[in-house]
C-alpha cells in the first residue's frame, strides 16, 4: 500500500514545507506509529482523519515535539520543516514551537486578561520592541483570530470569561501571535456547538493564505469541508494520502473506503 503514497500525484501550487521521512513512535514497547513518510505543503490545510487511537494526534504532536514533553516516548525518523531538521540537536523546541503554532482540544486560555493571552508569547520572544509594538502584534493577532471586534473593548477582562468558541479563537489569535509558519490544531472544534464550529472552520479557510495548517479531525465532514489535503492513520500506519477530493470520492486503499463509509472506525 506504501507504493500508492509514493506515486501520489504532486501538486505544483504550494511547496513542500513539512517532510516527514520513516518517522517511528514508541510509548515504551508500544509502537504507536510505524513508518509514517509524508509531505505537507504550504498554504494548505492538511487533515488528519482515522479511528480514535490510530496515532493522527500523536504524530501531529512530533511536529512541535510536543511528545518530548512525555518521558516514555521516542521518536525516530526524519521531520524537517523547509529542509531543516527539528530534531537536529541545534533545534531549541521553545523556539521550534514559536514557528509551529499549536490549538488544543479544549479551549485554554491563560488565566489572564484577553490583552496578556496574546501577548505573552511575544513578550518572551522579544517580538516587541515597545507597548506600541506590542499593542499593534495584539491586535493584529485577535484580527487573524476573528475575535478583535467582539474583545476590542474589553482587553483586560478575563479570558476565561469569553464564551467556548470565543476562547477557542483566542486560542488561535495566541498562537499566531509570535508568528508562526506552521500552524497545529488537534481537533480544535470537538468542545464547540455548531455555530463556533462553523466560526471556527472559516477562520481556518482564511488562516491557510498566511500558514501550512494541519487539523487532526474525527469529523469526515470537516475534513472535506476544510481541507485540500487528507492523511488516513489506521492502527499506527499512513495508509493513504491525498487531495481531499480522491481521498473522500475515490479512495485507492480499501482501509479508506472502509473507514469513509463507517464500516470501520
């Protein structure tokens, strides 16, 4: 099956900037993703579908290093984000993550005011030279987030205090402060009602002009609503890889037509 990734159909618009090579996970004796070889482009959202365990999250986190965090996990392979590797041992991962930006399953704001939400990630990389600088990154970010108008008059209120879906995209307004070029998102919409999902999912359309966006989604319907590209994870594997499209109408690999169709999942 690996053969069919191989001769997958390259797309001239956007170029590569996340190229993953042979990239094994371990949870001690747990294999938890096995050989995953994959390129995700520019200015493109990439989801990553599959059944809950299958490994879409654990190796959406290898691209920050977020499993460095996780004492019993190893990661081999190759991950190199425009032609640099992140684990090369040069790699600062605090640094790392100001350039790949990331937004949770659940909404979490800083225990701090909207204002100091964004700001902070600015503030410790010294993105600001003064308040002004600093004012004007805020705004700029809550703008990409879609939320300045809603929050514009209440900067110093508490994050905490902002509806599910409001917190969400200061979630996202944080994470594209300091920024980034590469922006994660690991089911960013699972806590939301419709109406913030729906937010949610267009603010994605608008932020892949700016970043490479990667979405771990268990809504196929999201999936092809937002995405140009899929990834199908089945039990640790990289099955198939493609435009959206093929990958929901015309699968090759019939582990896809099975998980697309709920025969497996």
């Amino acid at each position: 099956m690996n053969d069919m990734r191989i001769v997958e159909r390259k797309v001239d618009t956007n170029e590569v900037k996340i190229a993953a090579k042979d990239v094994q996970v371990f949870y001690g004796d747990n294999h938890a993703i096995k050989d995953v070889s994959v390129e995700i482009e520019d200015k493109t959202v990439t989801a990553f579908i599959g059944p809950s365990g299958c490994g879409k999250s654990t190796f959406l986190r290898c691209i920050n290093r977020m499993n460095d965090t996780i004492d019993v996990c190893r990661v081999k392979g190759d991950i190199l984000i425009d032609g640099e590797d992140i684990y090369d041992a040069k790699v600062d991962p605090v640094q790392l993550r100001a350039k790949v930006g990331m937004v949770f399953q659940k909404p979490n704001p800083f225990p701090k005011s909207i204002y100091d939400n964004v700001a902070y990630g600015p503030k410790i990389h010294g993105l600001a030279k003064n308040k002004a600088d600093l004012d004007d990154i805020v705004e700029n970010a809550l703008r990409r987030g879609a939320i300045w108008d809603e929050v514009k008059d209440r900067l110093h209120a508490p994050g905490t205090g902002l509806s599910g879906g409001q917190q969400q995209r200061l979630c996202i307004a944080r994470a594209v402060a300091t920024e980034p070029e590469v922006l994660l998102m690991d089911e960013p919409c699972s806590a939301l009602d419709p109406i913030a999902t729906a937010q949610v999912e267009e603010l994605i359309d608008e932020l892949r002009k700016s970043y490479s966006v990667v979405i771990v989604t268990h809504s196929m319907q999201q999936a092809a609503r937002v995405s140009q590209k899929t990834a199908f994870f089945h039990l640790g594997n990289l099955v198939e890889y493609g435009e959206t499209s093929n990958i929901f109408t015309n699968p090759v690999d019939p582990r896809t037509e099975s998980y697309i169709t709920g025969r497996i999942g």
